[in-house]
C-alpha cells in the first residue's frame, strides 16, 4: 500500500486569504476575491488550493484563533459564498484544502467560555486547566510560541490555562473524549459539503503530557521553549488514528499535518500508510537553518550546506516529503535564501527548481511565483504581527539597539510574508481599490502579476514549465532522489532516477560562475530539459559551466 496516485499528483497553491485578492473594497482579501483567481492558479499549474483560516475569529492570531468552527468570518464573506467556490473550484479541477485548527481555540469560543467560569461545568474539561504553584505562580516555566509564559491565571476557577500560543489561543484537551467528538463531527461537516482536504495546523502539539515540569531554558528566554515536552505527545498516534477511523478513511480526501519539532522517525509514524493516520507531514528542519543566538529572530545568513543536509535528510528517510521553501510564517524565499536585488529573477526560478523536484509535493506560497520579496520596515509599528511586536521588545528589553532589534525582526518576520498580493500596476496593485488592511510592498511596480504575465521568461513563466514537467515525466514523481555534490557551499544538485531513467537537477545557489562536472559514474548528459537561462546554456561533455543562480534539468544515459 503506498500514497494514492491522485495525492501524489498534487501540486499546493496556498492562499493567505486575506492578502489574496480583495472583491468588494474594504481592503480584506476574501472568497469572492479567491474564486476571481481561479483561473489564475490552475494556469499556473496547480491543482488544490490551502486556503488559511476562514471561520469565524476576533483575528489576534490571524484566523488561526477559531471563535466558531462552522461559520464563516463575515469579513471573508458568507457560507454560500465558500459554497459556490468549491462548486467553481470543482470545476475546475481543483481542490480545496481547510486548514484545521484543533490545537486551541479562541478565548472568544463558547466551548471556553464556559469553560473557565467554574470546575463543575459539561465545558470545564475542554481546555488543559492547572492548579498554581504553592506560590501562587505557574504550573511550569513553559513558554508561549510568542512570548510570555504559556499559563495565564484565571480569578474565578482559581486556575492557569495553558496557551502554548497567544493568551487568546487556549489549548484544547484532547484527552478529553467529547472534545475529540466534537471536533470529529465538526470535521464532518466541512467534509460533507465537498471539502478536499485538510491542512492540519500544529498537529504535532495535540496531546499534552499529565504533568508539567520545568523545562530546560534556551536562547536567552526567560520560559522553556512552547513545544518542550510537548511536541509527540504520549496520545497523539492514538488520537490519529481514532480521527482517521472516524473520520478520514469515511473519504476521499488529502490530509497534510503541520508537525513543527518533530524527527524524520516519528514523522514515519505519522505517514505510514499502514498506521492510517496522515498522508504527508510539514517538516520544519530545513526552516531552523538561519536560527542563531536568539532562535528565530537572531541575525543570521543560512549556509546552503545546511540547507542541503536537512532538505537530503529527509528525503533519504521519508518516502514522500512536502516540499516548500516558504508559507505565511516565514519570510519570503527569494529574500531568504536567494538575492532579492540583482539576482531576483534568476534565483527565484533556481530556488523553485530546487525544491520542486524533490521527491514529494509541492506548495508553493502565494506570490512566491512572482518573486514576491521581503519588506523594508523602518519602524516596528509598520507590522502587525503579534510575534514581531513580542520579539522587538524583547530585543529592546536585552540592550540591543532598536535600529539592530528592528533589522532582525524585519529578517524573519512572518508580515514579510502577508503584505497583499501584486496583481497590477495601479494603485494597491491590483489588490483593493482601498487601502488594504496591510500595505501593499512598495516595490509592486516591479513585480506584480500583470508583468510577470506579459513576458515569456517572467519567474511566472518559469514556475509553469516547472509544474509542467512534474506533471508530464513520472521521473519527477515516483523517481528515487539521489544526493550529489553533497559538500559544495554554492551547488545544490541531485538526480531523480526511475527504472534505469535520469533526470539530474543542478542549481547554483551564488552570484558569480562555478563548474559542475558530471561524475563518470553517474552518467552522460544526453539531453537539456530546462534551464533558467533559457537557451544561453554553456555545456561541454561532463561540464556544465553554470552562469549566477543558473539551475538546469538534463538527461543522463
Ligand atoms: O504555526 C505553528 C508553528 O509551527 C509555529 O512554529 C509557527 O511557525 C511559529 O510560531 C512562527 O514563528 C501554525 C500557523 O501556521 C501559524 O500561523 C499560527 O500562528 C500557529 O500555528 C498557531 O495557530
Ligand atoms: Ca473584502
């Protein structure tokens, strides 16, 4: 038994849907603008859809704090409107994928409304409530993914609840059978009208541990790192399965878990088809290659060698991978690991090819087909993520200086990765015909749908005959991946090989010329694929002299 054919087809636009496109100008990307885009997203060759959260929320966490499970947020638009985008997604042959948020809910949910008025109520065992300390303090030294303490007191249970992200996100109890039920029947729901899939949002942090000790602190922090002891919990394979039982096996549908802390041994865990839990997990090791001094945040340039040595890590022990470079947490691609200036064009369409001819599938993040880049912020109050804000203080708080504090949270934040989509030339780019609920990236004029449209070797352009050739050789789809020139800081190459066929993929990941020779065991070159220097390709024998940021496809016989 292995991945179905059809889920292994897949190729994953994600859409961050309130920066997508805005239809009815109050500056909110929404569903209507989204099905305006359809057309849109299936030409440039994918064919399912991530859609971020939708439902009803007070939006401190951008959605991903879930006040209703059922309902749509009006500021996206209605229930028949999400209707009649899976009919015109269906339609069109493509799939749409829910993110589902079953981590923790909103304070804002009834389920915690109630939940913290009192010990005695059908809702007090919904949520992870912990008596004080002795002392009056937390239960443990635990911190939240955005700073602070993961505890926060309430007065009239004489309890802390546990938030492993913001104080408004409250963690569900999962050991907790009637919260299982209800987000099984709420699952159902969505399923029944249609939905493709689901996107499973911190998954791997589900169930907690009886107890909460103290945790080793790292990174300067005052608190133990959020998924410390948390991350693979002692039921999570049990609560799967049950959810798979129940829930997943009734359909035909994709299930993609988010597993942040997780290893490439228990991500098997997770995708073996045998276990019936998910079909395909996030991983995030080859996201951690930046990290520093302080974590996330420190001012840090990645090392293409460790790139390489995480992305190979876990192609060699997975059998099918998610591959992607980006998504709406992390700062966009070209600015991170290629050269958002001279080289953008070139590097975008190389670090494309990198990542989606691994094997596994594909998700590429909106506005990353079009080199989308990083933002230039010159004051923090220009972002509006939680996190920027929290990390900035903190910065500030440990005497560094605030044009210093300011340079690192612009490196990673996550708002790099939110400003609204670049369709066009005009005022918003395209987006809105108001201001848009965050400013569009100032240099839209440059890059922006519509260009990338007019020209024939846009990174638009590029990404097609990318997805094209993943759709149409089973090379890039069943092939074994097999590593090469695994020690060179600049080449990232490797061969994808199916029943004595090669294909042998080689990207230089710098800004001036390097030489990659074929090793004689490999093969010989036999055919050019595809390059991102088109037809200026310099190839003698075994040579390939490779041009700043050039990537080709070849034949090898
Ligand atoms: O992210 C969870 C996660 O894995 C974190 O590591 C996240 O990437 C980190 O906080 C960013 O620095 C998911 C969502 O993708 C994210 O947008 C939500 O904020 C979070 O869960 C809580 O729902
Ligand atoms: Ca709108």
């Amino acid at each position: 038994m292995s991945l179905k054919d059809w889920k292994k087809k897949t190729i994953v636009y994600e859409v961050y849907i309130q920066s997508f496109k805005d239809s009815n100008n109050d500056g909110i990307g929404d569903i209507n603008g989204l099905e305006s885009k359809l057309d849109y997203i299936k030409e440039l060759g994918a064919n399912s859809i991530w859609i971020t959260p939708i439902f009803k929320s007070p939006l401190v966490d951008n959605g991903y704090d879930i006040e209703d499970y059922e309902s749509i947020n009006s500021i996206y638009g209605t229930m028949s409107d999400f209707e009649k985008l899976l009919i015109s997604a269906h339609k069109k042959n493509l799939k749409i994928i829910l993110d589902l948020v079953v981590n923790h809910t909103s304070d804002k949910h009834k389920w915690f409304l109630e939940s913290k008025k009192s010990k005695n109520n059908q809702y007090s065992d919904y949520y992870i409530w912990r008596d004080p300390k002795p002392d009056g303090t937390e239960p443990s030294n635990l911190g939240s993914a955005f700073g602070g303490s993961a505890w926060t007191y309430v007065a009239e249970r004489k309890q802390y609840y546990l938030h492993l992200f913001s104080e408004q996100q409250p963690d569900l109890n999962w050991n907790n059978v009637k919260v299982r039920q209800s987000i099984y029947h709420m699952m159902k729901f969505w399923l029944d009208k249609g939905v493709d899939g689901f996107r499973m949002d911190s998954i791997s942090l589900i169930s907690k541990p009886e107890k909460f000790d103290n945790v080793p602190l790292e990174n300067h922090q005052r608190y133990g790192a959020y998924y410390y002891n948390i991350s693979n919990g002692p039921h999570i394979h049990e609560y799967l399965q049950e959810m798979n039982s129940e829930v997943l096996s009734k359909y035909n549908i994709i299930t993609i878990g988010e597993t942040p802390h997780t290893t490439p041994e228990e991500a098997k865990k997770y995708v073996d088809p045998y276990r019936n839990e998910l079909d395909m997990v996030f991983q995030f090791e080859h996201m951690h290659v930046d990290y520093g001094k302080f974590g996330r945040y420190s001012d840090v340039m990645y090392k293409l060698n460790d790139l390489r040595c995480a992305m190979n890590k876990w192609q060699e022990k997975l059998s099918w991978n998610t591959n992607y470079l980006g998504n709406h947490d992390q700062p966009r691609i070209v600015s991170r690991f290629g050269n958002d200036d001279k080289y953008r064009i070139k590097s975008a369409k190389v670090l494309a090819m990198m990542y989606i001819l691994q094997k596994g599938t594909p998700f590429i993040f909106e506005g990353e087909e079009i080199g989308m880049t990083n933002l230039h912020i010159t004051n923090i109050n220009e972002l509006k993520d939680i996190e920027a804000h929290y990390n900035y203080n903190f910065f500030i708080d440990k005497q560094i200086s605030p044009e210093k504090a300011l340079e690192m949270v612009n490196r990673k934040t996550r708002d790099n990765a939110r400003t609204p989509m670049q369709w066009n030339f005009d005022r918003n780019s395209g987006f809105s015909d108001v201001k848009p609920w965050f400013d569009v990236n100032s240099n839209y004029k440059s890059i922006n749908v519509k260009k990338d449209l007019q020209s024939s070797d846009s990174i638009y352009r590029f990404y097609q005959k990318l997805l094209q050739l993943r759709k149409e050789d089973s090379i890039m789809i069943d092939g074994e991946f097999r590593p090469l020139y695994i020690n060179d800081s600049e080449i990232y190459a490797f061969i994808r090989e199916l029943s004595g066929h090669k294909k042998l993929i080689v990207c230089s990941l710098c800004a001036y010329n390097k030489k990659f020779e074929v090793p004689k065991n490999v093969g010989n070159i036999s055919k050019v694929i595809l390059s991102n220097y088109e037809k200026d390709i310099n190839i003698n024998d075994r040579t390939i002299y490779l041009k700043p940021y050039e990537g080709v496809v070849v034949s090898l016989d």
